[in-house]
C-alpha cells in the first residue's frame, strides 16, 4: 500500500487510498496499548482542538473521503469497511468514537446506526438530522445548500414528506443497541436549529432513559463547534472504554 507521511499538528499523518478515496490517518506519540481511536467522518480540519487533546493522550485519529458530505448510503458502508479495515491491518481498537460536525453529525448518526456494535461513543455537535429543517428550511433555519443536496441524493421537498430515512429515524438503532451520545449543541444555531434537530436526539434519548451527555451552548449559532474546555467530553470518551 502506498503512503505519504508529513507532520499534522506535531503528530505523524499518514496519507493513501482506500477503495480509491483518499484516507488519513494520524498516530498519536504514545499510543494507548488498545489502540483506541476518533473517527471524524467530515471536515477533517475543522475546529480540531479536541481531537487533538485525543491525540496527546495516545489516541489515534482517521478519516476517509466521501463522495458528498450529505451521506449517500455507499458512503457510510465505505465507513464502516475503513473502520474494519484499520482494525485488520494497523491493529486499531474494534470499537471506535464518532466525532461529527453539522454534517458530518449526520453521518455519524448513519454510521452508528450501520455497525452500533463497534461504536464506543457517538460525539455529535450541532447535527443535521432532520432533511425538512437542513437544508431545506422549512422551519426556522435559513435554508441552504439544497441544490447540493437534491444534486446528491435526488431528494425533492415532495420525496421527504413521507421519507423515512432521515438520520433522526436511525436514532432507534442508537437506542436499542445502547449506544451512548454526546451531543454538543448552540441554542441560537440558525443554521442546523436546535429545536428541529439536535433536541429531537435528546428528547428520544431521553424517554427511553439511554444514555446520553448534552450540553446546550447559550446564545451560540451553528460555529464554533466544540467546546473552550473539553474535559466532559474526554471523560465521557474514557469511560465508553472502560
């Protein structure tokens, strides 16, 4: 397998091809001796503080490129194969934590739900789950990118009104195999609104008393994702391990 190696943030980043899309993977210094890793499922760059953190305390980071960030279902099984993948031949933990951004949250909602059996945690902040509000915006939210959308999935307004596939009806996957959620959100996101994504996340969590950590950011719109310290989140991370 062909790879390049450079440097991402002070750690060893390893660049090659995975069923021909490009695939990255960054070693931590002293990895932790079961290899746990963050599979971060869109927007690699982006607001990476946390993962960085991950990486000082020995965990590994990997992405694979999708076709299109708005998740087409080849995609996610492309994501669930990279995550067996690492696992068969670089020795990385089965299981694996989630980090997904806007976007990117949706995915790791679709992936969790392809293969909960190998999620550690699902860290979800500010994330699309609900086609009618994003992008389409027929709620609250601005309404944006559905000409991409439709471009990508072929998903009219007329074609969502009795759609059943929207991330947040994966949800009950999430909640039958237990798979634990941290959910980060804005209450002022007028992008992704809380009340017709995140907070229907939370809500179905919560009446059927699985586990999930939320913290909701006061006066905070969809950016900046994360958080200014991210202590409850790697303790959550820690004890889906243990």
């Amino acid at each position: 397998m062909e790879m390049k190696e450079s440097v991402w943030n002070g750690f060893q980043l390893l660049e090659f091809s995975f069923e021909e899309h490009d695939a990255i993977l960054v070693v931590p210094n002293q990895p932790t001796g079961d290899k746990r890793w963050l599979f971060k499922t869109e927007y690699f760059n982006a607001f990476p503080a946390f993962e960085i953190e991950m990486l000082e305390k020995g965990y590994y980071l990997a992405h694979v490129k999708n076709t299109t960030r708005w998740c087409l279902p080849e995609d996610t099984q492309r994501q669930v194969r990279f995550a067996e993948f690492l696992h068969r031949e670089f020795g990385l933990h089965k299981k694996f934590v989630t980090v997904g951004m806007s976007c990117g949250g949706m995915q790791a909602i679709y992936l969790a739900a392809a293969a909960p059996e190998r999620v550690a945690l699902c860290y979800v902040d500010a994330p699309v789950l609900n086609f009618l509000s994003v992008p389409y915006g027929l709620g609250t939210g601005y309404g944006s990118n559905f000409k991409e959308f439709f471009a990508h999935r072929g998903l009219s307004v007329a074609d969502l009104i009795n759609y059943r596939y929207h991330p947040i009806d994966c949800v009950p996957k999430l909640i039958e195999n237990r798979v634990p959620v941290f959910l980060i959100c804005g209450d002022s996101d007028h992008i992704v609104p809380y009340g017709e994504n995140g907070e229907l996340l939370y809500k179905m969590y919560q009446e059927a008393d699985a586990p999930i950590y939320h913290i909701l950011k006061p006066r905070c719109d969809h950016h900046p994702h994360g958080l200014e310290d991210n202590t409850p989140l790697i303790e959550a991370v820690e004890k889906s391990y243990a």
